[in-house]
C-alpha cells in the first residue's frame, strides 16, 4: 500500500505546485480537486472564467472518456479498428485486442450449456452508423480510458436526432435540408460552453452567489435523469424520434436554476422492466460479470485499477466525480447504487430522509428510490443539497412534514479542519451495526477490521464519539465497546407481530418456512404473542441483513408508462413501443424486456410481502433502537469485499450478505440518510473464481481461497446513517471523519493534463 500512497501524494504534489499543468487553465487556476468554493473564487479573482472551466473539464474528457473495455472472444483475434459516437469532438476507438475465452471461464471443455454471449461489435439501432460492443467483456489494465459520461453538452454531439450540422447554433443560419423539425426548438438551448458564456457575459467576476450558489459548478448526472439539452433513454439504445426530452427532471431543473453547469449524461446500468415468468427465453448464457453497463453507453471503469469494477448503476457518476471528469453527480440509489461507486471510486455520497430529494429517475418513483449527490467532498455535498432540497410537484413522496428540513443550511452542519482538535462528536453516541461486519468469507474479513479500527481510533478516540455495538450471533462480542441494551433483534420481536404478521409466512426455495423456531408455529397468533412479550424466540434468519430483501412493490409498466406519455414521444409512447424500438445489451435482457410487455396486472403477488409495508416497520425498529440506547447514528463498512475484476466472478451471497454490499438496499428501505465517505484503502483479496455448476449448463461463481495482493489498492468507506429525519448529524459525523483523516486522494493514472497551452474552444 505504501507504493500506491506514494504516488498519490506525488500526484497531489504536482497538481499543487505546477500551474497551468491542464486544459483550460487560467492564471495558475486548476480545475482538479478543486471544490466549489474554491472555483468559485478564482473566478471572483479573476483567476479563471466559467467558459475557461467548463473548457478544462471538456479536454479532460477529451483525455480520459474513451473505451476501457476489451472483448471476450473465444479465440482472442484481434477484431477490426471500429469507431463509435462522437465524444468532446472526437469519435470513440474501440479496441482491436480482445481476451480469450479461456484466461476468464475454466473446464470449458466440459460446458454443456446454451452458447456463450461472447464479445463482439455491433451497430446500433439508435444510429447505425456507429458501433458498440456487445457481450462479454473484460477492463483493460492500464487502460488510461474510463468511458464515464456518455453524452457531452456539446453542440452537435449532445442528441442523435440532431446531430451535427442538425444542432447548428441559430446564429450560423438555417438548419441544413432534412434535417428532423424538432431540432429547430431544440438547438435553441445553449450547450455547456454557451451556457458558461451567457454567465461570464452577464456576471464577470462578481457572480452572485446567494442566487447561484452553484454558480458554474460542472455537473453530470446518472442516465436515469432527464435533461432536456441531452440524449435521454436511460443508457439504453432506443430510437426515439426526439432522444431528448421536454423538460428537466426536477432536482436537475433546480441545479440549473441555482447557477450549475449541466455538462454531462454519466454512464450507467440501463434503466427499464424486466420479467423472468413469461415464454420468452434467453439464448444464450452470459456469466455473470459484474457488469452494470448500458447497450448505448457501454460499461465504465475504475480510475484506481481499470481491471476492477466501479460498481453500482450509478457507476459513471462516481467514476466521474473520482477522475475530476465533473465536479458533482446526481446519482440515484434504490439498493446499493450511489454508495457503491462512491465506495469503489473514493469519492463521498449523501443520501436524504426520503423526500427531501426527488425520485430515482425514469421507472424508478418507489419508495425506495432516490436522488444522491456525488462529490469529492462532504462540504460540496451538502451545498449541493441546499440547492436542490424540499417539496417538488412532480414528486409525491416529497410531500413530507416540514419540519423534516432543519431551518439552518445542511452546510452549516458539515465540520472542518479546524474543529478537530475539539473533540466535535463528544456528546454524541455512535451505534456500530456488527450484523454489517460480519466475516463471512476471508475476502471480508481485511475490510472489517480496517472499519472496526477506523471507528475506534477516530471517530472514538480522535473525535470523542461515545461507542456501543449491536450484537450479531455470527460476529464475536467486543470487549472494548459496550453492547446496545436493546437490540435490532429485539425491535423485530416487538414490532413485527404487530405490524406484519405475513413476514413469517415466507418460504425457502425448497418450500420450508425460513424463519421457523423449534417448538412452535411461527404463523400462528400464539407464537406472535408469545415473541412480542419475549416468551418466544426469534429465528436468528431475522436480521438488518434479510429485512431489506424479498419485498414487492406494484408490478407492471405503470411508471414507464406514465413517464413516456408525459414525455411524448412521436414514436415511443408506451413500454410495449419503447421495447419494439430497443436494441438490447444482451440476450437475457431481450427476453426479460419481452416477457415484462405481456405483464398487465399492476398488482403485487398475493402472498408477497409490501415494502411499503416494511419501510414503515423499518423506521419503528430503528427509531426504537436509537431511543432506547441513546444513539445519535450508526456506522459500518459500505463493503467488507474487495473490488471484484470486472467481467471477472464475484463473491458469492452468504448469509444474506449480498456479493454488492454488505447492507445493500437498507437505508432505501429505511428511506433515512447515509453519507459514504473514503477509509482508506485495502490491497487483500481472496479473488472469486468461476465454476461449472452440477450439471455443467452455467457458470456460478465461487469463493476466494487463495489470498493474494490487488495490483493497485483499492478505497473503501465508512457509511454513517440514521432514522429519517437525521440529516444533519449524518452529515455532522461524516464530516468530522472527513475532516480527521482526508482519506482521498485522487487516482494517480488519471491527473492534470500535460499539455501547457490553453485549449482552443470546441465550440
């Protein structure tokens, strides 16, 4: 790890002493690590211009966002020099070189399954002349590429509907013959560039800052969003006849208003309906690789290690953030999606009490899903949060009670530098949630004991924090921290039988009752009783690890439904025209698409249990815990496994505890705040392996046993959280941790550009 440290330091040396080291740099100003505050007032001095910012951000995509994926073929011949969609002014290269078969599956002599989705090129159906890849793929070592944003705001490039000549400016004439009628309204809209220069002609170098806090902050956003002067189809290659929508998705409507740059579409796992009951079958067998790509947008990498996974749907917009490709992201979370790339990508995350941002986005308006922040730092964050937070028409779960919004500015809760040395948590009391830190496997066991140290020597010892733990039976009891009194395992007795009494009615795959208790019937009345005054047990299946998963929301296509007759769209109108005019990204997803149009009853199954339902149980029982035990919030690893090789095998689900994350889809369920903030870094793993399945027709993935050291370490973060309503000590603890260890550091392989000369404008 100390070679890694080294070289980041160097980077963050360099980036420090050497001016004007990148594009678009103006008298010594540097648009890496720097925050909005800080980019702000070099435009107050004179430093720099908003266009001159927005400039650098483009040459570093110009560097940075091409492919850093190669196929997986059976042979691994090289494949043909093919170009893609124009990308800052250039089209993509993709790569020649390809990986065979056998360096990523075993025993292949012996597959009896489906054909293999292997690697390949293929057009699209969006703009045939243009190519993506398809298949399996695996990340380029060394790649120097991140493919992080798909779609740029820039003139010509941002809409495949108008393109080029199509997206002419109104000032250098009329649009040239053919060209589609929508894009006369649509090239109207300024492009990132233009934008930056309205705000430099109309303020210079006194910017107003209380009406435009976010006064040129460059912004991406995860694909799921609309922005109304980009391509908008959720990653996904669908033929729209206008891919550019009407209006912004509301929080993106708020980051224009409050003075944002909305520069970027990052890339991510295409959003849409899906379907495993129904005729249509896949054809072919695609290991799981962990891959969370698009077919339009393809897959991004890790800046830390290109082999690695960035993980998430959200990927792009961490990625993004990480490699100074944007300033911010909006990313959406409904499981594990804005935390993990934060996590993986080193970068923070802030998640709300469910409300007080908008939804997750197109198909996603459960309530579970969410709008995040990525940044670089907590306090860029929380800044964000202040523009964007409170009531949106559009939004029906941001009709919350007022008083769930603090009167004071979500910043003025964010600690520096300067309040370490005060021991700014004492008083405050710290719940470390051990059913999250469990050591299932070796590969968790390093991330673990690096979280478990971190919490006890800073946010204890540093930051004077009063410590207690939950108990887990599968996680050994710590001398040195006192347990919680009342547990999560108590709450589950008091309130499950009071609330939802079907919870125990659920079955294994083999049809056996999961949460059964020797002696009794846990579906009858008596049991209940009995649990709720503590006379009866609980099945030790009952935990934060399994109370997140399993749970039904309506079904159907209600919500695409209802997005694309808002949007309306000339040719995609419905679900069932949006799936008639898509190229798919892989067979399964082709019949799971398919299969999901013939699905016409909204209703949830009869004998599922609602998460609606559940989310209000899940706030009782962490609400009980926090009053019974005094606790001001919780913490615990985002992950406890390393990053994963993309397209390689990941760890897999034990104990409940997901291959993705050690809590995936909890603090959705809880709709309470979390912060992500770096820890660290680990360089141990226990690299999963592919094997063939019992009757050789499918890959699975099992079980590191052999520990060896990553190539590059790699981050990981400490997740603070809370009951709805938290925000402000999330983000009060978070900060102070921030503030106590300043964790990140920027990928070294993806710094300032070495080019001493400004870059000429693309526009």
């Amino acid at each position: 790890m100390t070679k890694l440290l080294l070289r980041l330091a160097l980077t963050v040396v360099l980036m420090s002493v050497v001016p004007g080291l990148a594009f678009g740099q103006s008298k010594g100003f540097r648009i890496e690590e720097t925050t909005i505050a800080d980019m702000q007032r070099a435009i107050q001095k004179g430093q720099t211009t908003c266009k001159d910012v927005v400039q650098a951000y483009i040459a570093r995509a110009k560097a940075y966002n091409g492919i850093c994926t190669a196929l997986i073929t059976k042979d691994g011949a090289d494949v043909p020099r093919m170009t893609g969609v124009v990308r800052a002014g250039s089209p993509l290269q993709f790569p020649t070189a390809t990986v065979p078969v056998s360096k990523v599956l075993p025993d292949l002599d012996q597959y009896r399954g489906l054909p293999l989705e292997l690697g390949r090129m293929e057009p699209t159906l969006s703009d045939p002349s243009v190519v993506q890849q398809f298949g399996m793929r695996a990340g380029i070592p060394n790649a120097g590429q991140l493919n992080a944003l798909e779609t740029l705001n820039i003139r010509g490039e941002r809409s495949v509907t108008c393109k080029g000549e199509y997206d002419r400016a109104p000032s250098a004439g009329p649009l040239p013959a053919g060209a589609p009628a929508v894009c006369e309204e649509f090239r109207k809209m300024p492009d990132a560039l233009e934008r930056a220069a309205e705000l430099d002609r109309q303020y210079g170098n006194k910017p107003d800052l209380k009406k435009f806090p976010l006064y040129c902050a460059v912004f991406s956003l995860k694909n799921w969003f609309d922005a109304k002067d980009m391509r908008a189809t959720g990653g996904n290659d669908v033929n729209f006849a206008m891919d550019a929508p009407k209006v912004d998705s509301p929080d993106i409507a708020n980051l224009r208003d409050k003075g944002a740059i909305i520069y970027a579409v990052a890339t991510a796992s295409s959003t849409g309906m899906s379907s495993n009951t129904g005729p249509e079958k896949p054809a072919f067998h695609f290991p799981d690789g962990n891959f969370q790509d698009a077919a339009w947008g393809g897959q991004a990498c890790n800046p830390y290690d290109t082999t690695r996974v960035p993980r998430g749907t959200s990927n792009g917009s961490g990625v993004s953030v990480s490699a100074n490709l944007a300033a911010c992201s909006i990313c959406e979370q409904s499981s594990a999606s804005c935390k993990g790339p934060a996590s993986r990508n080193n970068i923070v995350n802030l998640l709300t009490t469910k409300g007080v941002t908008m939804h997750g986005g197109a198909g996603y308006e459960d309530s579970g899903d969410r709008a995040g922040i990525h940044c670089r730092t907590v306090a860029d964050a929380a800044l964000v949060l202040d523009s964007i937070k409170g009531f949106e028409s559009k939004d029906i779960f941001t009709a919350i009670p007022k008083a769930l919004i603090p009167k004071e500015p979500y910043a003025s809760f964010v600690l520096s530098d300067k309040d370490v040395k005060d021991k700014p948590l004492k008083g405050l009391r710290v719940g470390i949630v051990r059913e999250f830190m469990v050591k299932h496997v070796k590969n968790d066991e390093a991330i673990s004991d690096q979280i478990d140290k971190e919490i006890k020597t800073v946010l204890r010892d540093k930051l004077g924090a009063e410590l207690v733990e939950s108990v887990d039976p599968l996680y050994a009891d710590d001398p040195s921290v006192p347990n919680m009194k009342y547990t999560f395992q108590d709450a589950f007795a008091e309130i499950l039988p009071h609330q939802v009494p079907e919870y125990f009615w659920q079955t294994t795959s083999t049809g056996e009752l999961e949460f059964a208790v020797p002696g009794w019937d846990v579906r009858t009345t008596g049991y209940l009783v009995a649990l709720a005054l503590g006379e009866a047990p609980l099945s030790p299946n009952v935990n934060l690890r399994r109370i997140s998963s399993k749970l039904s929301n309506p079904n159907g296509s209600f919500q695409m439904d209802k997005y694309l007759r808002e949007r309306g769209d000339a040719r995609v109108k419905d679900w069932a025209s949006w799936v008639a005019n898509e190229k798919f990204k892989s067979d399964a997803q082709r019949a799971g698409r398919q299969n999901s149009v013939g699905e016409k009853d909204p209703r949830a199954a009869a004998d599922s249990v609602s998460y609606l339902k559940m989310q209000s149980v899940l706030r009782l029982v962490v609400l009980k815990v926090m009053y019974e035990n005094g606790i001001d919030a919780f913490v615990n690893p985002e992950q406890t496994t390393p990053p994963y090789l993309l397209g390689g095998a990941g760890e897999p689900d034990v104990n409940n505890r997901p291959s993705h994350s050690c809590c995936a889809a909890f603090t959705a369920l809880l709709g309470g705040p979390e912060v992500d903030v770096p820890a660290g870094y680990t360089d141990i793993v226990y690299e999963p392996q592919y094997a063939l399945n019992a009757d050789k027709t499918r890959y699975i993935t099992v079980t590191g046993t052999v520990q060896s050291k990553l190539t590059n370490p790699m981050p990981i973060s400490l997740t603070v959280w809370a009951a709805p309503g938290s925000d402000s000590t999330v983000i009060k603890v978070g900060s102070a941790y921030e503030a106590a260890t300043h964790h990140r550091v920027p990928p070294p392989a993806f710094g300032p550009l070495p080019v001493k000369t400004k870059a000429k404008d693309t526009n």
